[in-house]
C-alpha cells in the first residue's frame, strides 16, 4: 500500500468521526510524535537541537507533553531531561544580560530613557546575549504536525476526484473554517469541481447551522421555552465553536484533568 492509499484510508476513517477531519488527523499526529518523542527520541541531537532553538515548545504542547508523560509513566523524567539544558541555557542568558543593566540609573532623565532604551533594544532585536531570549526557531511539534497537515489537506483534495472517497467526505461533519480555507487555496489551483463541491458542502453545513442556531436563539425565549430542542438545535452552539475554531482535543482535556488529581 503506497502512503497515498494509506492517508486515503486514515481520512475515511476520520470522516466517520465527528468534528474536522484534518483537525483529528493532526491531533493523532501530534500525540503520535508526543509519544515517540517521549520513549525514544529525548537524547536525539537533531530533535535537541530544534527544541533548544524553539526554547521547549509552545504553551500548547509544553503541557501536552508535561501531561502525557505524567498518565502514562507516572512521572516527568523524558520533560526533565529536556528542560535540564534548556534551563541552564536561559539561566546562562540572563546571567549574561543582567551585565548589560546599569548598577544605578542616570541623573539625568533623558539620560537614563535613553540608556533603557538601549537595553530593552537589545532584549528585542540583538543577535547577543539577551536577544537569545526569543527563540530562533518554531516549536518542533508545531513544525511537525503543520507539514503532516498540509499533506492531508492535499490528500483530501486529490481523493475528492474518487466517487466513492466524495461520498464519505459528504457524509462527515466537514472542515473547520482554518481547513476549509487551505483545502480551497490547495483546489482551486488544479480542480474547479472539487473547489465547487467543497465549497457547496460547507456552505449546507452553514445553512443547518444558521437554522439551528436561530431557533437555539428563539427558544430562549419565555414564551417559547415549553418548546423542546432538537439535537441540532442543541448541539448549534458548539457547532459553530468548531467551525470558527476547529475541533477541540478533549483527550487533551482528560489528561490535564487526570494529572491534576495525582498527589
């Protein structure tokens, strides 16, 4: 099976499941890379190097691999390795930087603004010591899943050609709005009927959901509120969340609330 018939099977599978398929996708891409990351490649030079340039990850998959490591070895050894370095990396910086503050400010005002000026420039643009503060790099989970993104989106689009993968794709929940954007960018380019069938799948889906809402909206109201709601109308709401904002990682969710309740 060549890896085209392989991500063709992976998002047929994924449009049986609700919420955005490319959201789900690069979730399980995400906690695939957290895992192997975590039992195999903490001590890699190449992955270090990434890390140290990003300064650790993003807030996201900071607590992502914080709390994974947490359920599943029921402690953070692979997490301290990894920041060991980068502390003393920072802590070193900082050392460094500290250097560069006046001992006292000037007495002259338009002296000392002047000299903090300096300073605070540095902190923000100097390829010195206390311009390392900002990372040179994106965070690796980031860059990773990204390019595993882009290559579903891109698989999406060119199985649309197949009958049968249309059908299953017009079954699923559909694209968040962030996906939708790039799968039309990435269509419009070589097929104009995918483009068309695309568009008019979200544009059905937004249909439903303006309905639902309105009548969510309506039912609030005193004089209606002996009306029951329909699973449409009651799910709206968080429809449209994951519309705008793509699907939720509750598994995520569930991790951080489990580690929150270890001593």
């Amino acid at each position: 099976m060549n890896q085209f018939s392989i991500l063709s099977a992976d998002l047929k599978r994924v449009f049986q499941e609700p919420g955005c398929p490319i959201c789900r996708l690069r979730t399980e891409t995400v906690r695939r890379y957290v895992r192997f990351l975590l039992a195999e490649n903490v001590n890699d030079g190449d992955a270090r190097l990434q890390i140290v340039r990003g300064l650790g990850f993003c807030p996201e998959h900071t607590w992502l691999l914080y709390h994974t490591e947490m359920s599943r070895f029921g402690d953070a050894m692979g997490n301290s390795i990894l920041y060991e370095d980068l502390v003393e990396r920072v802590l070193a910086e900082l050392d460094a930087f500290q250097e560069t503050v006046p001992i006292r400010a000037p007495r002259c005002k338009r002296g000392w603004q002047h000299a903090w000026a300096k300073v605070w420039t540095s902190l923000r643009l100097s390829p010195g010591s206390a311009g390392t503060l900002r990372p040179s790099g994106e965070c690796r989970m980031c860059t990773y899943a990204r390019h595993e993104e882009q290559t579903a989106i891109h698989g999406l689009v060119q199985g649309c050609a197949d009958p049968d993968f249309r059908a299953r794709y017009a079954a699923s929940d559909g694209l968040c709005l962030s996906h939708l954007r790039q799968a039309l960018a990435d269509a419009v380019a070589t097929d104009y009927e995918t483009t068309r069938f695309l568009v008019g799948k979200a544009a059905d889906r937004l249909r439903a959901l303006s309905t639902d809402l309105g009548e969510y909206i309506r039912k609030q109201a005193w004089q209606y509120r002996d009306e029951p709601l329909t699973d449409g109308e009651r799910d709206a709401p968080r429809g449209a969340a994951e519309f705008f904002g793509g699907q939720e990682d509750t598994e995520s969710s569930a991790l951080r609330s489990s580690d929150s309740g270890k001593p």
